[in-house]
C-alpha cells in the first residue's frame, strides 16, 4: 500500500502560529493537482486559500470547519496518482504518519520545519506556488459550514478490518487520551467512518453528564413553571442568573486580545490631548470638493498626511522598544520610513491595516491607500502583510460618534494617536465668541522611549497643521 504524502500547514506570514480551517475546497477522494487550493483558513490576519503541493488522491482532511490548527500540524494527507488502498486503512495510515511526522515538539524540530518552508519545501501560499502549477484553476467550493461529502469508495473494492480505530487527526487521539476516552469503544461519524474531534467531545459530556449533580429544582432566573430545570451548568454561579451564550475567542478576537492584554501589561503608558479648530481644514477640503468632486482626498488622508510629517520631526514615536541582541540590555530601534497604520473595523473585528512608506505619500496617495486597504479589510482579502507591520497608528474613532478615547498602543508600537468627531463648538476666535469645527486628538504614548516634551510637540504640530492646512501642505 502506497503512503500518503502529509502536507503540514504553512507558516502563512508574520510568524502566526495557528489558523482557523474555514471550508474544504476538496473532498476525500477527489483527484487533486499542485497548486489547487484545497481549503480556506482564517489567520488572526485575513482569509487565505492554502494550496496543494502535491497531486493524487485525497486520502484525509486533517480537520473540520470551525477548527484551530497548529502551524506545522497535518492539513491534508494525498495519495500519489495511480495509488489504491481503502480508505479506513488510509485513515489510520495517514493519522499514524502524521504523528509521527510532527512528534518532535522541541524548538529544533519547529526551527527544521521552518527553514524547510523557506527553501520550498512545498508548503507554500497560494500565489507564491511551485513553478509550473495551476494555481489559477479553482474547483467549485464546497458550502461553508461543513465537510465537503466524501466520494463512496467503489463497490467492488473488499474492506480491509481495521486492527486499531480509524482516527482523523492527532489532534483526537491527544482529546481522547487526555480525557480517559477509549476510542476502541467509539463508533466514527466521519466519511469511512472515521473517528472526529465531535465524536470525542460527545464522549467527554456523556461522561461529565453521568457523574453531573441533579437537576436544579428551584434557583432564580429559572425556567417558568413547567419547563425543565436547568441544570448547574447552565447557571452563572457568581449572578446566578443562565448563562445565554458562549463565544469562544478565537481568530481576530483572540490576537486583538493578546496583544491588548500585552500592551497594557508591558507599556507605561501616557497620555496627552488637545481640542483642535478644525475649521480651515474642513473648508479647505469643501472648496477642493467644489473643483474636482471625484479626487479630492478625504479629511483623514489630510490628517495622515500631518501625522507623517509630525513623525519626521519627532522620530522618537515611530520606533520599537524591545531586547537587545545580547538578551540582557534593551534598546530602542528607529526607522528608515513610516508604515502608517490606521484601525479598521470589520465583520471580523478590529484589524489595522499598514500604509508602506506613507512618508513619501502625498494626501491624495494616502486617500487611496486607505480607501484600497479599507475594502481588502473589510472583505477579508488582505495578506498578513498588508495588515501588519506598522510603526505607528492612526486611529479615527470619531467615525463611531465619539469624542475622545483613552486608546490602547498597538503592540509592540509606542505610540497611537486618536481623532475624535469633528462637531460644532463655542470657541473663541480674536477674542470674540465663535461657533467652529472642533476635533479632540489624543495621543498615547510609551513613557520608556520619550517624555512629555516629545509627546507634546508632536501633538502640536500636528494640531498647528489641521488648523492651518494649507500653509503647513505648503511646507511639507
């Protein structure tokens, strides 16, 4: 019997360790080419299409939609063209290889499968293929939501009996193991019977059910007269009241949160603002309107514009704080450049896409930039690397109706500025009582790599810009 070849799952960019599987592209049994893209994943980044390396059959998908895979774990496991087995045998096969496959869990190990990736070992993204593929040629897609049906094996095909349980992934016998499962006593609901993940967790909460305590007869916010009681693990035991939901963190939800968690937990943060006279700003860019309605930059591009600027003449704020190479000093790295990054928000949650070099951008670039990474954002189509990589963010939250925000740096960044709504206020103008445009600007910044006298300057200038635009586009 021929052995499948196990594609591991690649580093998909920016060092991410782990992807959601969103949808199978193929089926078991399908023939499959290089290149063709075989299923959907959704890093912390956005949704790629991960290609084949290999062609033939596909003998099992290591995973189900809905799903958190490991970087360098079993994706999909293909039999090479012209190969027979059944596919029960082939299960157990290419789970049993897999392992093995991936059994080193030291840093070597981990280091060897990188350095693999990186010499074209064949676990490459879509677009960056092996020569000569067909990474253009896509397959129907199969419905979101759950495996694509697997192809019934031929009728005239004998079955072999299978000496040991037919499992999908390690991934399930590490469950299984670990929560006293015996997977001989398990009956699969995969394709050929395979054993899943749900088969094992189904097992894990019969058990839990047979030893959980009784019913709850009597406990606030429970069900009306008549109805079944909840059970203890439906109520919250500190309000309780029943719990309505659980939503695990996952996906952009689980990055956003661990890097929050790190910035406030490593960076002694500050903050300063100031309420701007955005006035001449805003009729500056009505007047622009008035003469070329199609290309006149929105207010934020003329905002990032003043950032960039601001960061050239205060370079401190575009740098990184972080170890030393020596791993026992720190340093403060500066840039030759500015990736400009501004906070997105999207079906998928808060993301913040980076403009490469915005210091050499002119307003109308910026515009476009932003507008282009905008909708890549939002449609879930930008690479890792179009939304990482920043060295400073800009954050417009006065989109949302606010005034002001106590933002968060974005990690490892130091600092954000924040651009609160532009609204209508008392303000006095040559001493006299005016009604002007005014917007909050807010900075937060790192206290390791500048002090207030930076911080504010900064500010300032960007301040002095908005409310003289045209002398300081003039300048720049």
């Amino acid at each position: 019997m021929s052995e499948p070849n196990v594609f591991l799952l690649p580093d998909l960019g920016e060092g991410l360790t782990e992807a959601e599987l969103v949808n199978w592209l193929v089926a078991v049994g399908d023939e499959i080419r290089v290149d063709q893209p075989i299923a959907e994943v959704e890093t912390a980044k956005s949704l790629v299409e991960v290609p084949s390396p290999y062609a033939g059959t596909v003998a099992i998908l290591h995973g189900e939609p809905g799903q958190t895979l490991d970087v360098g774990k079993p994706l999909i496991s293909v039999l090479p063209a012209g190969a027979v087995t059944d596919a029960p045998a082939v299960a157990e096969t290419s789970a049993e290889t897999a392992k093995e496959a991936v059994a080193p869990s030291s840093e070597a190990a981990a280091d060897t499968y990188r350095e693999e990736e990186k010499a074209g070992s064949g676990n490459v993204l879509i677009g960056y293929g092996t020569s000569g593929g067909h990474g253009q040629t896509r397959r129907t897609r199969a419905r979101r939501g759950g495996n694509a049906p697997a192809k019934p094996a031929p009728a005239t095909q004998p079955a072999t009996p299978e000496l040991r349980p037919a499992v999908s992934s390690p991934l399930v016998r590490r469950i299984a193991r670990e929560g006293g499962v015996d997977l001989g006593s398990l009956k699969g609901t995969g394709a050929a019977g395979l054993i899943m993940r749900r088969d094992v967790e189904a097992a894990l909460t019969g058990q839990r059910s047979a030893t959980a305590p009784a019913p709850l007869t009597t406990q606030p916010g429970s069900a009306a007269l008549g109805e079944p009681a909840p059970s203890y693990a439906d109520i919250d035991s500190r309000t309780g009241l029943r719990i309505a939901t659980r939503t695990p963190v996952k996906g952009v939800r689980k990055v956003v949160a661990a890097n929050m968690s790190r910035s406030r937990s490593e960076i002694p943060e500050a903050t300063v603002w100031v309420d701007v006279d955005a006035t001449a700003l805003v009729e500056m860019r009505a007047d622009l309107k008035k003469r070329n309605p199609d290309h006149t930059p929105g207010l934020l591009a003329f905002i990032a514009r003043f950032v960039t600027s601001g960061l050239k003449r205060y370079p401190e704020l575009n740098t990184r704080y972080q170890d030393a190479a020596d791993g026992e000093t720190k340093e403060i790295v500066g840039f030759d450049g500015i990736n400009l990054g501004f906070a997105a928000q999207t079906d998928r949650g808060l993301v913040v896409p980076s403009i490469r070099n915005a210091e050499k951008l002119s307003a109308r670039e910026l515009d476009a930039e932003i507008r282009r990474l905008s909708k890549l954002a939002r449609d879930g189509k930008a690479t890792p690397a179009e939304l990482g990589g920043g060295t400073f963010t800009l954050n417009n939250y006065g989109v949302f109706g606010v005034d002001g925000s106590a933002a968060i740096i974005n990690y490892p960044e130091v600092a954000i500025l924040g651009v609160g709504r532009i609204i209508d206020r008392p303000w006095v103008v040559d001493g006299e009582l005016a009604v002007r445009k005014v917007v909050e600007l807010t900075l937060v910044f790192d206290h390791r790599v500048c002090d207030g006298g930076t911080a504010g300057g900064f500010l300032r200038h960007v301040a002095d810009a908005i409310e003289n635009p045209a002398s300081a586009l003039a300048d720049l």
